[in-house]
C-alpha cells in the first residue's frame, strides 16, 4: 500500500507544482504585458504633450507678432495723423479699425496665455481704444465749437465801416469848427447843423457796431474756451495712456520672450514602479 501511495502522492505534488508554475507564469506574463502596456500609454500620452507643446509656442509666437503688427498700424496711423494738418473722419476710423483688431488679438493671447503676456496685450489695448474715443470726443467738441462761432459771427464788417463813418464825420466837424473860429463866427451858430445831426448818427451806429461785435467777441471766446478747457482734459488723457503704453510694451515684450524662450509642457510622470 505504501509503495502505491508514495508515487501517487509525489505525482499530485508535482502536478500541483506545475499547475502552480503555470499560474504564476501566466499572472507574472499578464503583469508584465500590463506594464509595458501602461510604460506604452505614458510614452504615448507624454509625447502627445510634447508636441502639444510645440504647438501651443507656435501659436503664441504668431498671435504676439501679429498683435504687435496691429500695435505698429495704430503707431503709423496716429504718426501720419498728427503730421497731416487737414484733420478728417477717415484717419480716426483707420484707427478705430486697427484698435479693434488689437483688441481681438489681445482675446487671443488671453485664450493661449499665459498671464502676464495677457494683462500686457489688454492694457495696450484699453488705452488705444480709450485714444480713440478721446479723439472721437475731441472731434466733436471742436466741430461744435466751430459751428457755434459760425453761427454768432463777429461783424467786423460792419463795424469796420461804422468806425470809417465815424471817423470820416469828425473829422467834417473838426473842420467846420475851424472853419468857423478862423472866421470869427460864433460856435453856436453850428446848433442844430446837418454835420452835427450826421456826425452824432454815425457815433451811434459805432457805438451800436462795437457794443454788437463786444458780445459776439465775449460769447465765442467763453464758448472756445469751454471747448479748449476740455482738450486739456483730454490731452491729459492722451499723454497718461502714451505713458502706461510705454510701460506695457516693455512688459508685453519680456513676457512675451519669457513664454517663448521654452516649450509649455506639463511635467512627465515618473514611474517608480
């Protein structure tokens, strides 16, 4: 009985060994083929974030050249404006339109990043619009003031003539008081003469003429300087926004160069399994 027994149960530890074997060699297989698989899909995964990378420094590179390309418009524009004296609609809208394009692409840069590049192209962007409005006011105040003098003219004219007529009638009477002295005639002879009737209607009309032209002279001087106190305002603008452009180029420009002095990835896993 023996003899049968010890063979039987040296044959069902082997069996069950290599049945064992065939276990672990088949979950030590699997474990094998799911790491791989796993060091497969990080490889993948990182190497699709690489290049997401490259693209994501692509597209900010040529986002920032083309929102500084609008910033130069708006700088050539403003330049030719101030050196052409006759002032029109068409420059400021010129402008407008180039300031709305910085603006788009500044909603771009907001979209790609990062931070500062974005808070730089917004602030170059506000003041240029802001600029534009300004001019846009500015426009309009000196229209307005223009056609308010146009509409109360000064009479120049008339006074001009009043003050000939004036002058021109004096000077008759001075003669005729001359006149009459190297004759010897008494003065009050001259009461109620045609010269003096003259001479006294045309110190009236002056006085008339002058007192008219005094009010039209007082009211386009208070509407001119209304019209001027508000492009000191405005011009204060101006130069505030030229200043805070200045600083925001400068710090568009370094970081912008920050951002695209390396590729944006995010950082790669370590296995340490």
């Amino acid at each position: 009985m023996k003899d049968f027994v010890l063979p039987l149960v040296i044959a069902v530890i082997g069996l069950a060994a290599t049945g064992l074997g065939a276990v672990v060699g088949a979950r030590a297989t699997k474990f094998g083929a799911e790491k791989s698989a796993e060091a497969v899909r990080r490889q993948v995964q990182d190497q699709g974030a690489i290049e997401h990378g490259h693209w994501l420094r692509q597209q900010r590179f040529t986002t920032y050249e083309s929102f500084l390309e609008a910033w130069d418009e708006c700088l050539r524009i403003t330049q030719a404006s101030a050196a052409d004296e006759a002032q029109d609609s068409t420059g400021l809208e010129d402008l407008r339109l180039a300031a709305d394009r910085m603006a788009g692409r500044a909603r771009r840069i907001a979209i790609l990043g990062p931070p500062e590049v974005t808070h730089a192209a917004e602030s170059l962007a506000e003041t240029m619009q802001e600029d534009v409005k300004v001019a846009v006011r500015f426009i309009e105040v000196t229209r307005t003031a223009i056609a308010a003098v146009d509409e109360h003219p000064i009479p120049t004219e008339a006074v001009s003539e009043a003050t000939d007529e004036y002058r021109h009638r004096s000077q008759q009477i001075v003669d005729l008081v001359n006149d009459h002295r190297s004759q010897g005639r008494d003065l009050r002879e001259l009461d109620g003469h045609p010269m003096l009737r003259a001479a006294l209607e045309s110190m009236e009309q002056y006085r008339q003429r002058s007192g008219e032209a005094r009010e039209a002279l007082s009211a386009n001087l208070e509407r001119l300087s209304a019209a001027a106190s508000e492009a000191f305002s405005m011009a204060d603008v101006l130069t505030r926004n030229r200043k805070a452009r200045e600083l925001s180029r400068e710090q568009f420009t370094s970081a912008a160069r920050e951002a695209l002095s390396k590729t944006p990835t995010p950082e790669l896993r370590v296995d340490r399994g």
